[in-house]
C-alpha cells in the first residue's frame, strides 16, 4: 500500500496515468503502456492526483476486463485489483509490455511517449514489429534484385576479412558462408547482402559529402551510390583530403602527422552512419565540411526511443536498427563492441583538445557535428578560468575520462584538477568506474 501511496504522489508520467472513471482513454493507455515498457493505470484519481474512489459492482472489473480483451489486437488482458486509500475505492490496472507488438486498439497504434499517448508512425509500427520477431529490416528478402545484382569478387575479399579477424579459413564456397550467415533466405538475397555487395549503382545506400566555403558555396563534392563497405573507404578518403594537417616532431626518425580532427573519431562516425541508417528512408545520408566544422547527417531517427539525453549520458542499452548489417561488420573487424561508438566519439575528441561533439535529432535523422579545436589564444577554459563546474561539465561530455585528460584540456597541472575531482566526489557528483589503468571517472 506504501508503494501505491508513493507512485501516486509522484503524478503522472511515463508509467503512471490517473482517470476518474473506466472509459475508452483507459484503454488507449493500457495500449500504449503495452506498446512501450508496461505501466499502472489508476481508476478513481484526478488528474491532480487526489483520491475520488469508485462505485463498483460485482461484475464491474470483469466487465471492464472484456472490453478491453474485445477491442485489442493481439488481445490485452490486464491485471486488475481493488484497493481502499482512506475509505475509497480505487482501481489499480497493471500493464506489462506485451512480447507480441505492436498492439493496436480499434486498428489505431498508441504508444507511451513521456507523460503522454501518441499514435505511432508507420516506422515505429514496422520497428516494433521486427523486433517481435527478433529480427531487423536488413534480414528480409529483396525481391528486386537476383545474383546478378552482387559482385562474387566482393564477397569473396569479405569473407577473406573474417578469416583474418577469426584467424579462421572457410571450406565452403562464398555462397555457403552468404548461407551460414543469414545474407541469403529461401535461396534469395537479403537487402542486407545486397547493401554489403551490390555491384553496380546501388538505389538505397546514396551518400552525398561535400567541402563547404558558405553554406551555399560549395567547392568539391562526391556522390556514392555503391556497396555500404566500399563507401567507408571512399568517404574516409574525401574527408582527409579537405583536413588541415600539421607535421608533429618527436624525436624519432619520421614525423607524426596530425589533423585538425581526430580521424579515427571521423571513421567511427561514418560507421554507426552507414550500422545506423534507416535504409528505408528515400533521403542520403549526408556530409559536409566547413571551415570550422564537420556535419554527418544521417536519414532515420534514434532507433527504439532512444533519446539524445540517454545518448550523452551514455545511460542505455544498444540496439540496432540493421541488426544483419551490425554482425557482419562486427565479424570483419570493423566495429569492437556494440553500443561504444558514442562515448569513443567523444573520447577522441577530447583528447585532440576539440570543443565537445553536438548530437541532436533533426528532419527525421540523427547529426553529429565536430568543431574545430580552438587556437591556442582563442583559449577560454584555461588557468584561473576553470573551476568545478567546468570540470563536472567536462566528464558529462567526455564520460568515461581521466584526471590527466581533463588537466591537458584546460592547460593546469594535474595536481589542481585532482582536488576539484575530490571535491565533486564528496559531494557524491562523480565516480570513478572500472581498473586504475582503463577506467574513468563518471557523472553520477
């Protein structure tokens, strides 16, 4: 009874709706809250949360019970109880996610979104019902295109990639390993076998980058319609010719290279770029380089109500839109683990001294924006100008990260930043995750 009590006085939100009485918008929730992660519907309180009870009649919840079995689909059973808070009845309805998604209420699919319901779009209803079937656009068949359509010599430097990864050697032939691997299904082509090998102009995987003087200004620019593992190679290469580099001496017998922005964060954007992208959508993905920044635009939103906020936080479980696609770059070597790119990005970055990444979600895509680092007197954050804050704010960009790291940013000793770092940690701010050697201390 305390947990009710206390889940009632937190208000509505994401797991909690209040309604006065038992009628259509009590069935549009349990909907959504089955569509999402489950949540408590809770029947005789206002929306203020005050505590009005029910008049009940003896077949009231059975009643209440089929009407919502009759008008979903895939049918939706609720658990309901009666309980008594100061004399008053109130209804309590407990709805689980539901395994089989997207459920849909009289042919309409709701899904729970902050506070409130929302009508799901075509891609989330499609999304949803993928991941029922644990399973990912990429695997399905394309229907389009035969054999004809993939080049064999691909496929077999592909599959000469795993083997170097695995230290492993295939007896099969290249359409075997296709076969074992899930890239061909009823003796057909997946679209994800068709994206990885396509052999001429490929439709759905455009990319267009281009380096800008103004945003209308353009100097140079490429446009790439091929298979999704050639544009990793021919992107890195159209960016790296328009970067700034400088020649660092060491003291060893050649010279160090070094560009304005660290190529290796570059290359892992391009990544979750081409793992991420919703093919499905008619738009490019694209790239542009100014003066001072770098934009990747990327067509497809966060995938499985991801947020931004989740994403900076580093505070989420990895899921991928391409499942398919995801385990075959991960089987080549190509990407180490799922789910780091975002905190490696931002890592890279701030070990090459560049202002922090911006991640935000725009015309139904994802961008990522790096800045150039500052000069050395255009600097603000150094010497007497840092402070705790700025440290704080500092590891929620850069989590996980190290004294050392944060005291080259700001140009201090390393010395300072370890009594701020202590500072933050009594007043249970930050912690400090994992060995002495690789771990990093976090925003709590």
């Amino acid at each position: 009874m305390e947990l009710i009590q206390r889940l009632i006085q937190q208000g509505e939100g994401q797991s909690i709706e209040f309604k006065t009485s038992f009628q259509k918008e009590v069935i549009t929730t349990i909907v959504a809250f089955a569509n999402a992660n489950g949540g408590k519907v809770f029947i005789g309180v206002s929306d203020a949360g005050e505590i009005l009870g029910l008049k009940l009649g003896k077949e009231s919840l059975q009643n209440w019970i089929n009407q919502v079995k009759q008008n979903t689909s895939p049918s939706v059973v609720p658990d309901m109880s009666i309980i008594e808070i100061d004399n008053k009845k109130v209804v309590v309805i407990d709805v689980k996610e539901y395994p089989i998604k997207p459920i849909s209420y009289k042919n309409r699919y709701i899904i729970r979104k902050s506070n409130s319901n929302h009508v799901m779009s075509m891609e989330e209803i499609a999304n949803e019902y993928l991941k029922t079937k644990n399973s990912s656009w990429d695997h399905y068949t394309d229907t389009t295109h035969s054999f004809n359509d993939i080049c064999l010599t691909k496929v077999t430097h592909f599959i000469g990639k795993i083997e170097t990864s695995f230290s492993r050697v295939f007896e099969d032939n290249p359409m075997q390993v296709l076969q074992k691997y899930g890239l061909l299904r009823n003796d057909q082509l997946t679209f994800g076998a068709y994206l990885l090998f396509a052999k001429n102009f490929c439709l759905i995987s455009g990319v267009q980058a281009g380096r800008f003087k103004t945003p209308t200004d353009i100097i140079d620019s490429i446009s790439l319609n091929t298979d999704i593992l050639s544009e990793i190679d021919e992107l890195m290469i159209f960016v790296r010719k328009h970067l700034m580099v400088e020649y660092v001496i060491t003291g060893h017998p050649q010279r160090t290279e070094r560009y304005d922005y660290p190529l290796d964060a570059i290359r892992e954007i391009i990544l979750n770029m081409i793992v991420h992208r919703d093919y499905r959508d008619s738009s490019d993905s694209v790239i542009k380089i100014f003066d001072d920044r770098i934009e990747f635009f990327n067509p497809g939103d966060l995938y499985d109500n991801l947020t931004i906020e989740q994403l900076e936080a580093n505070h989420y479980q990895s899921k991928t839109r391409n499942k398919l696609i995801a385990l075959m770059f991960k089987e080549c070597g190509l990407i180490e683990k799922y789910g780091s790119g975002i905190s490696r990005i931002k890592k890279l970055c701030a070990e090459h001294k560049l202002t922090a990444p911006k991640f935000e979600e725009i015309q139904k895509g994802f961008q990522v924006t790096l800045y150039k680092a500052k000069q050395a007197n255009e600097k603000v954050n150094v010497g007497v100008n840092v402070g705790v804050n700025e440290v704080l704010t500092f590891i929620n960009n850069n989590q996980p990260t190290k004294a050392k790291n944060i005291a080259e940013y700001f140009d201090v000793t390393q010395r300072t930043i370890e009594r701020y770092l202590k500072q933050l940690k009594d007043n249970n701010q930050i912690e400090f995750k994992g060995a002495t050697k690789t771990g990093g201390y976090y925003v709590k």
